[in-house]
C-alpha cells in the first residue's frame, strides 16, 4: 500500500524490492518540466526537443540519486541482519523500510547516517564529472550536472535536519534512545521535533507566498505539511505495534467464516454469500480442504453475463497467491504483512485449513474494543 495511493513494484536491486507511489509520477512531471524552462532560459543554443531530452535525463539522474541514498540504507541494515521490507519512491523522495525498532539504539544511527553521507558522496561526484568534464562535455550537460551536485548536497543538509523521519529526527531519536532507554519516549520527542520542523515549514511557505513567490510557498508549504504527517503517523504506527506486540492472529481474525463449495455458479455465491454476509472474500472448500478464495474483485472482473454459467472454481484465487499465517503469528508481524500485500487481506490457517481473515477493517474494530475497556470505568 502506497504512502499516498498505489504503489507499483519495478524490481528488486540487491535483494530489495523497489516501488513507486502513484503520487511521485506528480512529482517526475513537475521536476522535468521545470528543468525544461530552467535549461530553456539558460542555454538559447538548445533546441526544443534537445531541452526537452536534457530535462528527462536530468529527473532520471535525480530520481536515481534518491534511490542510491534509499539502497545505502537498505544495503547497511542488511548488512546488520535487519530485514528490509522495500524502497518506495514517492512524492518528496524516497522511504525505506526496515525493522530497525526491533534493534537498539546503535543499527538506527548507523544506518541513519549513511543517507546523507551517500548523498554527500553522489553530490561530489556529480561535482567532480562536471567539472573535469567541462572541456569534454558540452556546457548545457556540465551545467545540469554542476547543478545536480548542488541539488543532492542540499537533499543530504535536508536531510540532516532533526525532524522525524529525515535521517537527522532518526539520528536524534537514536542519540535519545541511547539515553532514556526508553524507544518511545525517543520517538514521541523526535516525531514533536519532526512536526515542529514542518510547522516553520509551513510557515515559510506561507510567507513566501505574501512576498509573491508563488511557487516557492507550495512548495515549502507542501513539504512542511507532508512533513507533520509523517512524524504524525510514525509515531502512531510505533504506538500501534507496541500495542500488538503481546496479540496473536487468532485474537484479531474474523472467524466466523462461509466456506463456498467449488461447484457453486457465481450468481448463486453473489445471491447466497456476497449479498447476505458482510464479506469482501470467501474461502472455497472441497472435501474438508481450502482450495482457493472467491474475492469480490474476481467477480467484478468477471462479466455479469457469466455468472449464471461460471463455477466458483474457475473464478476464486488460488491459496498460493494469498498472505497466510498461523494462529499464534504475532499481530505486529501480520500488521507489516497487511501493509505490504496488495489485496489487504491476511488469512489465518491452521493445517491447511483457513480459520480466520485479518483485513485492516477486522484491526480497526479489535483496536477500537481494546480501546472502550481499556477506557472503561474499573
């Protein structure tokens, strides 16, 4: 699931998959255009088409140097023995994903800190290609080149600021950890310093847009707001796994399952199951065994004239393709594999035979449980 929408896997580079949130096409759009009228406007002798070329290049070098600062962190925590989950690129740079938490203070410094260091290292040699170049290259190419060794330079200060999540809020929640011992009181103050941040940002945006700058106040204004939120939701997603630590699949899951038999048309398991029980997905039994799932997405893909003739069988998902754990999973794990599967849905099998459905609606309504007792007077 996309930090903004959808995400769409691309590959995987040294064992970790890459992924690109559907809001960063925004993002690739605007950059290349405003390298087009920025290399327009610098470089007359450039053509249309060969301005035009020139911008696309420059985003890729971009969009490229934000991922070799993602893979320092993914190739570092792996390097320690902490599972990476994926890179996503999106709207303002990239995030990387690992299960640092579950470390100590140490791994999350050191990995923090190779991000800004690579950017540091990808600025200088851009720097150095621009400069030795000069006489080789041609001066709108050395241009853009000097101009990206200044843009990652900026994106490793950016970075360094200590808001939660640039790697300097992580270098702070580290240093923090280090000294309370305590991870989430060290994530509570860095995720305030990392809000805090997006407030000035915000705030700077807001004043450039008073002076006139139109542009530039979006954007300071955008960054801050995305900023705020993702120190927000950060720490709640901490909060939330802390909060699971202790829970098993089972205590979550929704049991009380239909199982549709494979023989069934479509239009008898629409009329009988999906219209009766408040489901989105059915397993398919035969012969006391789970075969595969009926999903409503695999009906609406199917056309309505159908489904008087086509079985449940040829229509429903096979086991294979689905997210399945065992009763006594522990629920931050199920939580972190809800977040990385694409039909946001876990099931919960025991001895082949599925037992129980996890969707993020079945853990919203057990958190929202636990909170009413939990809240409840003694």
């Amino acid at each position: 699931m996309g930090m903004f929408g959808t995400a769409w896997r691309v590959g995987r580079i040294a064992g970790v998959e890459v992924r690109i949130d559907s809001s960063w096409v925004v993002i690739a759009l605007l950059i290349t255009y405003s390298m087009y009228l920025r290399l327009s406007v610098l470089y007359r002798e450039l053509a249309g088409g060969g301005a035009a070329g020139l911008a696309v290049l420059s985003a890729v070098l971009f969009f490229g140097s934000v991922l070799v600062h993602e893979l320092a962190h993914a190739l570092v925590a792996q390097a320690r023995g902490i599972r990476v989950q994926d890179i996503t690129l999106f709207l303002f740079g990239g995030a990387t994903r690992a299960k640092v938490d579950a470390r100590g203070p140490g791994d999350e410094f050191l990995i923090a800190r190779v991000g800004p260091l690579t950017s540091g290292l990808v600025a200088g040699l851009f720097g150095l290609v621009a400069g030795l170049g000069h006489n080789l290259l041609s001066a709108p190419l050395a241009g853009t080149l000097g101009y990206l060794a200044w843009t990652n330079l900026l994106l490793a200060g950016f970075n360094l600021v200590p808001g939660f999540p640039l790697d300097g809020g992580r270098l702070l929640r580290a240093a923090l950890w280090k000294t309370t011992g305590s991870l989430a009181r060290a994530t509570r103050i860095a995720s305030l310093s990392g809000q805090g941040v997006g407030w000035l940002l915000v705030a700077a945006g807001v004043a450039s847009l008073v002076a006139g700058d139109l542009a530039g106040g979006i954007w300071f204004a955008f960054i801050g707001w995305f900023l705020v939120q993702a120190a927000r939701s950060s720490y709640h997603e901490l909060q939330l796994r802390q909060l699971l630590a202790g829970v098993e699949a089972e205590d979550v899951m929704a049991a009380d399952l239909r199982r549709i038999p494979p023989q069934l048309s479509l239009q008898d398991a629409v009329d009988d199951y999906f219209m009766r029980y408040d489901h989105s997905a059915f397993p398919v039994q035969d012969q006391g065994q789970t075969i595969g799932l009926l999903t409503l997405r695999a009906l609406r893909r199917t056309p309505r004239t159908q489904w008087p003739t086509r079985r449940v069988r040829e229509a429903m998902v096979p086991l294979d393709d689905q997210v399945v754990v065992a009763p006594e999973a522990r629920m931050d794990d199920v939580v972190a594999k809800l977040q990385d599967g694409q039909t946001h849905r876990v099931l919960v099998a025991h001895h082949d035979q599925v037992v129980g459905i996890i969707t993020p609606t079945d853990l919203t309504r057990w958190l929202r449980r636990r909170h009413t007792l939990d809240t409840s007077p003694p």
